[in-house]
C-alpha cells in the first residue's frame, strides 16, 4: 500500500512539471487518502488527517534534525511517538467520535487511578521493555549476539504477563455455573 500510495500519488503530485505541489501538501494529501482507504467512517478520515499533519509538519519544519540525538533526546523522541501513535489509535478503532472523545476524555481523567493502583503499576511497568530494550542496544548486545535479546525480550514478556496474571488474577473461587 505504502508503494502503491508513494507510486501513484505522491509523485505524480509532487514530481509533476506543470502542476507541482510542496511535499508537506503531498504527504498530507496521500494520509488523508490513506484513511479514506482503510475504511467507510470519518474516524479513519481523521485518523490519515491527523498522521499526515504530523508528517508534514515534521518535514516542514525538520523537527527531527534540529533536536539533540543524546540519550535523553532519544527517550524523549521515543516516547512522545509512541504516545502520539498510541493517541491516534484512538480514532482508528472508535465506530464515531463521540466514543473516541468519550475515550481522550477518560485517559485524562487521573482520578480513576487513586482506587486502583494495580492500574497504575501495570502502566509503569509497560516502559520496561523499552527501557531493556535500549539499553541493550546502548551496550552493543544486538551486534553481537542478536539472540541474548531476543531471550531477554521473550522472558521479560513471560515475566511481565506472570506479573499482569497476579494482579488481575481472580482471588476467589468462583463457579462457571451458579446455582439458581
């Protein structure tokens, strides 16, 4: 899909000799494109929109170069992305958007987290692997010996799925069929 849309689309626009259009216009241009593809409702719609905006702002304005690339700036750059991606995921799976704001509205809502702290716990532990992740990778452990994370990956994941299964685990019995 990616080739077809940089193919048939992004070039013919922004390659053409007698009517041309800047890239960012291109990228915004083929994102939008891109939602309409994926599906019927607006939310797709909005979801392209919102994937092209970044991208043509971030060519734009080079926001990418223009930052430091030490370690922190990484983190940094790492984790906004992936929360903006997370974000707009949101209006990927919603079927309207009343039930995506009705989604935005209750991520904000820091309240919930005082009763349930096993919420709270699980979320903070999800940085984990990424923090494994990097500093392996910092280490150099991936140039040499690609399969020690590998191992380290699969068993933080088995760690961290013990880990889910004890918190959220039931800790009562409770019968598959009740007695009426």
């Amino acid at each position: 899909l990616t080739s077809w849309f940089t193919d048939y689309v992004y070039y013919p626009l922004c390659l053409n000799r007698k009517f041309r259009i800047s890239p960012a216009v291109g990228i915004l241009f083929v994102f939008t494109l891109s939602g309409f593809w994926h599906g019927a409702s607006w939310t797709f719609v909005a979801w392209g929109v919102f994937h092209g905006i970044l991208l043509a702002l971030e060519y734009r304005f080079g926001i990418e170069k223009r930052l430091n690339n030490g370690p922190v700036a990484q983190w940094a750059k790492r984790i906004v992305l992936f929360n903006v991606v997370a974000l707009s995921r949101i209006f990927f799976r919603s079927s309207d958007f009343p039930q995506s704001w009705n989604i935005l509205t209750r991520l904000t809502d820091f309240s919930i987290y005082q009763h349930d702290r096993y919420q709270l716990l699980t979320l903070s532990l999800c940085s984990l692997p990424m923090v494994i992740s990097f500093l392996a990778r910092r280490r150099g452990w991936t140039e040499y010996n690609g399969s020690l994370l590998w191992l380290l990956g699969w068993g933080f994941a088995g760690w961290f799925g013990v880990i889910v299964a004890i918190v959220y685990g039931v800790d009562e019995s409770r019968e598959f069929i009740m007695d009426v």
